[in-house]
C-alpha cells in the first residue's frame, strides 16, 4: 500500500521572535512544498503549526500517512501527553492549562481522522526531507523579513 510522506519543520528566530514553518509532501509522483511565517511566536508552536497544515493538505482520510518531525515536543505530545491532558480537560498535572492548547486541539482532531504514523528524525542530520522542510522554515522566516 502506497503511503504519503510529510516532512515537517519549524523554528524561531528569537523564542519568541519571527518564526517559520516548512512541510514537504510526497505522494507516489506527487509533491508539494508549503511554507509559512508568524511575527512573535514560538519555535514549538511553529512546529505544532507544520505538522497541522501537512495534515490539512491531506483530503484524503483513505491514505496513510507517515509524519516525520524533528520536534520531540511534538512526538511525545501526540504520542504521550495527550490522552492525560484530554482527561484532565486540557490541563497538565499541575492542573495548569496546556501551553498552545488551541494548536494541540487541532493537530489532535486532524490526527484522529486520518492514519498517521510518528516519526521522529534527528534535525540537521542530513536527512533529505527534514532539511527540505528546513529550508521552507527559514525561507518563510526570511519573506517576513523582507
């Protein structure tokens, strides 16, 4: 069975500063390289933003998809620390609201229509599709510049 492929990536010039976002999808022959920019943000929110618009660009809820991120934040928040927060009604153990809950509830909701499958990659490694979704990143952080 043919999977899509998402590589996502964000970062932060300044935490918070200007951040961008990059996603580099592949689909059998397909691919598509999407990009965006935030004025002061944060390096984890832009991440939670990648991986939220490469899901959006999926239409399809029939196809899986492998999710590769270098974000541990978002690895262990997807695949850890949600169905805590979820039970405690978004709150952490220390009953304070979860940080970037309004981005949590909507890579959580886009996660539970399609099938996906966590991937973490060590970034800055060489890795072809994390330094692609890279490049948009800072691309993106660059355009705001401008």
């Amino acid at each position: 069975m043919n999977r899509i492929v998402i590589y996502t990536d964000g970062g932060c010039r300044g935490n918070p500063g200007i951040g961008g976002w990059g996603v580099w999808l592949r689909y059998e022959g397909y691919d598509k390289k999407i990009k965006g920019s935030a004025d002061s943000t944060t390096n984890n929110r832009m991440e939670l933003t990648a991986a939220i618009r490469g899901l959006e660009a999926i239409k399809s809820t029939e196809i899986a998809i492998d999710l590769y991120t270098d974000s541990k934040y978002v690895m262990n928040g997807i695949n850890e620390w949600i169905v805590s927060w979820k039970s405690k009604g978004w709150k952490t153990s220390s009953k304070k609201t979860v940080k970037n809950v309004d981005l949590w509830k909507q890579l959580d909701d886009l996660n539970e229509s399609h099938d996906v499958t966590w991937h973490w990659v060590k970034g800055h490694s060489g890795d072809e599709g994390n330094e692609i979704a890279d490049s948009l990143a800072n691309q993106a952080m660059d355009d705001l510049n401008k």
